[in-house]
C-alpha cells in the first residue's frame, strides 16, 4: 500500500512497517541535495514530528513523520550519498522505516491519484 502527505513524504506499508521518503516532486523542488540527518532506530515521533533534515543547494528542509510510530531503521546510503534521494526518491533514497502505532491511520492519508491532483 503506497500513501502520501501533503508534506511530500511517500509511504510503503508493509506488516505494520512504513518505509518512508520524500516524493520525486519534493526532490525536485529541493535541488540536488547535499545532506541529510536521519533519525536514530529506537527514535519515537508523533505524527508531524520533525524525523529528519535535508539540506540542498537551495535549502534546508524538515522531513516529517508521516504517522506515530517508531524509528526501526535508517538509510545510512543517503547519508553517505545524499545525491541517491534525487536519483532515485521513491526506491533507493528512502529515508526511514517506521513502525505504525496505528496501522489505520494510514486511511487517511491520500493515494497516488489524489497526491497527483494536488501537485498538479
């Protein structure tokens, strides 16, 4: 199940796990990026908490946590090459993997139509 924020964060739930990244418009929008700050495992953020920090040639922005939950792992390879989030934001640049509190809560955010429209 593929969901997504009005923040730009992308989410692929999969048994009570969200892999979590920015979207290819966010990417886009950002620049070339050249850092990034992940959470430690272990983390726990509400929904809307500041998870991560990106910093491109034009900016430095907040990613959030899409839902409650808790940080199980980091991409170290974004860190190590932050290029890899405009390359490739929706496979090899995820940012984190999340375990849901809520697993339902995921109901309310948009699917990839309704993502679409809005950017659009």
């Amino acid at each position: 199940m593929l969901k997504f924020t009005e923040d730009h964060e992308w989410l692929k739930i999969e048994n009570g796990v969200a892999t979590v990244g920015i979207t290819a418009h966010a990417a886009e929008q950002l620049g070339d990026l050249v850092f990034v700050e992940l959470p430690e495992a272990g983390a726990k953020f509400d929904k809307g908490g500041d998870a991560s920090t990106v910093e491109s040639v034009k900016a430095a922005s907040d990613v959030y946590c899409p839902l409650a939950g808790e940080i199980v792992e980091s991409n170290q390879a974004i860190v190590d090459d932050p290029s890899l989030v405009n390359s490739d934001p929706t496979g090899e640049g995820w940012f984190f993997k999340l375990k849901l509190d809520n697993v339902s809560d995921a109901d309310a955010l948009m699917d990839e139509t309704a993502y679409q429209a809005m950017i659009d």
